[in-house]
C-alpha cells in the first residue's frame, strides 16, 4: 500500500468510527465534535502523508481564512456577534465562543494591547489533542482568526505570529495579532 492509499484508508477508517460514535451517542456527538476531528485531526494528518507539513499549513491556513470571511458575509448571525461585539478583544473572542458556549476548553488572557497589536496568551486549547499529534493542525485556526480580522479590516492581512506553541511543547502559545490593516506587506 503507497502512501496516499494509507492515507485514505486512513481516513475511511475514522470516518467509520465518527459514523459508528454517531450512531452509538447521537444525542450526544455534536457538529462541532465532529468538525474538531476532522480538520484538527483526519485532514492534517491526511495532508501532511500526501504533501508535508509546510504545503498543509499553508492549505488549512488559507482555506479555512476563506471560509470563515465566507461565513461571516453570508451567515448573519455570525456576522451579527462579531459585529455587536464592542472591542477588538471581543471581536476576536469570536473565535472562540461556539467553543465555549458547547464546553469545550479554552482559556487565554490578553497580554499586550495597543492600538497596533494584540498579544494573546492561551493556557488551554480545545484542539490540543490533535495539534500535538499534527501541529499543523494549529493553522485550522490560524486561519479562522485570519479570517476574522480580514472581515473587520477588510483587507487581507499577511499573518498572525505566533513565538510559542503548545503543539511543538511550550507550556502555552502566544500569537500576536495586528489589531490595524498592513499599509505595506514587507517580505523578508
């Protein structure tokens, strides 16, 4: 068996389990359970064996930054929460909410905020199983900010930098996030 044959008996494999779990818990499995497993799990996982990890970081980032900015222009009640919410911090709360509201772990506290840049730090992630096993899972959430804060600027911004990760064994992440649309893009 090649690799991509692995790869996609791989995922007909979980997407079984997720069926059979489904079946067994149905009041009990939410959407959301089964969107954490796979594009936190069976997707990165799949793309890393067929193409890297740098080709699937840059995949998951920047289709779930189109999805989310998708989502926010034609789903109106996402659209309304994020609109309604009052500062640049609860505006990226978004991100995180439905999480939250469902149970789902997430703790994080806003280390730095000036008019250019908010630093986050995140103690406790929803998808820390799957990151640590594929980090570049951490990009299914790169983009979703990205795409956030594209919605509130209205321009594409470049990137979120991240110094620590918990996915690659820090004690925490820490992402920086441009709270102002770029004038210039530099490249290095």
């Amino acid at each position: 068996m090649n690799d991509v044959e692995q790869c996609e008996f791989e995922i007909r494999e979980l997407k079984a389990e997720i069926k059979q779990l489904k079946n067994t818990k149905s009041a009990e499995v939410s959407l959301l359970e089964l969107f954490n497993e796979e594009f936190f799990g069976a997707l990165p996982n799949y793309l890393v064996n067929l193409t890297g990890e740098g080709a699937t970081s840059m995949i998951l980032r920047e289709s779930l930054r189109d999805a989310n900015i998708s989502l926010l222009k034609n789903q109106a009640n996402l659209k309304k929460r994020v609109d309604e919410a009052e500062t640049f911090e609860d505006k990226f709360n978004q991100c995180y909410s439905i999480y939250q509201d469902l149970g789902f772990p997430f703790e994080y506290e806003v280390i730095k905020e000036s008019d250019e840049v908010l630093v986050i730090k995140i103690t406790t992630c929803p998808h820390i199983d799957y990151t640590k096993k594929n980090p570049a899972a951490c990009n299914t959430c790169a983009g979703i900010k990205l795409g956030i804060v594209e919605t509130l600027f209205g321009v594409k911004v470049p990137a979120i930098k991240k110094t620590l990760c918990m996915a690659y064994g820090d004690d925490f992440c820490i992402i920086e996030i441009p709270k102002k649309a770029p004038t210039e893009i530099k490249i290095d």
